[in-house]
C-alpha cells in the first residue's frame, strides 16, 4: 500500500484523501516539510493557486516539492493543483509562483465568468473508452503543449485540459468531486511501479 500526500495547505483536500483512501492508499496530509518526507508522491488539490503558493514558500515546502519534482516524484495538480505544476502561467498575480515540472503554459481563470463552473463528459483515451464525467470550477486550461508534455484530454472546442509528462499529470477539472477514480488509481499505479 503506498504512502502518498495530498498537499493540505488550502482547497479541497479531504475530497482527493477519501478518494485516495478508498483505492487503499495510505494517505498524509501535508502541511510541513517532515510530513512530505515520508510520502512517495503528492496530489496537489483545487483551491487558488496564489493561497497555495504563499503559504507553501512560508512552510518551507516550495524547495522540497521543487526537488522532488526533479527527482521524478508521481504527483497529480488538479485545477489550481495544475496551475502549480505548469512551468509557464498567465494571468497569475503578481509575483506568483509555480512548482513547475510539466512543460507547458496554462492560462488561470480561463472560462470566464459566464461559464466559470460546468460539467461534461470528455474523452480521456489513455483512461480507456468510458469518457469522464468533469466537473470545471473556475478551471485554468493549457493553452500551449510543449515538446516534453502530451495532451490526455480536450474540450470538443480542442482546448487541453489535462497533461502528462513522466510521472506528473495536470488537469483543469475535478475528478475528485465527480467521483472519477481513473486519475487517481493512475498515479496510484505510477507510485507503486516507482517504489
Ligand atoms: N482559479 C483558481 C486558481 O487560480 C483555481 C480554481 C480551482 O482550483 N477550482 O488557483
């Protein structure tokens, strides 16, 4: 059973750990450096992705998850959770900060506020043939794919919303909430064949 961490600063964290815990991981919220310590990857929650990075400097987490990242650690960003891992932002504040790790440039809040919250069933072909059921909340998108990353899914429109590069994954919906398990059990699966 591996020992992974949902990053447990700010956002929707006990939604990602019943879902964790359910596919029989053994899950540790992390809020300080020794609790990262003893996990063998991290999912990073939805929430807002300026929360997450002040308060993950001030905990002296960046340069850990930073290290680990580079060390080829499986982590899973979910909406703000992607805009963590995305090496290139727009629209951030200023001064904002990712982790980094996926090779690509995500646009934060890019629905716009008629259509900041939906949901839809979106073709996930490395998850197998049943398509996803996604929940969007004020979701970041991947506006540009670079040569190490690999687009998992699209909106009908051709927008990338989830990504993959080695053992990291992003994605702009919330699996967590539709109750989706496929991403998960997928990181779950990339820990287990680390360890
Ligand atoms: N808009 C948020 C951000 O910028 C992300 C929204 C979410 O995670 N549901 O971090």
């Amino acid at each position: 059973m591996p020992r992974v961490g949902v990053l447990g600063l700010q956002g929707d964290v006990r939604e990602h750990v019943a879902l964790l815990e359910h596919l029989g991981a053994d899950v540790v919220r992390v809020r300080r450096p020794e609790e990262f310590a003893q996990v063998e990857g991290l999912v990073i929650p939805g929430g807002e992705s300026t929360v997450m990075d002040k308060l993950s400097r001030a905990f002296g987490l960046r340069d850990p998850i930073r290290a680990a990242i580079d060390d080829g650690m499986p982590m899973l960003g979910t909406c703000a959770g992607l805009i963590m891992l995305s090496d290139r932002l727009t629209d951030g504040i200023v001064g904002q900060q990712t982790f980094g790790g996926l090779d690509v440039l995500t646009r934060r809040n890019a629905f716009g506020r008629q259509v900041d919250s939906f949901e839809g069933e979106i073709p996930v072909p490395a998850l197998g043939e049943e398509p996803v059921s996604a929940t969007f909340i004020r979701g970041p998108v991947v506006e540009e794919v670079g040569a190490d990353a690999v687009a998992l899914a699209a909106l009908p429109s051709g927008v990338v919303v989830a990504v993959e590069q080695g053992t990291l994954m992003g994605i702009s919906f919330h699996p967590e909430l539709s109750g989706e398990p496929r991403f998960h059990q997928r990181f779950l699966d990339r820990v287990a064949a680390r360890g």
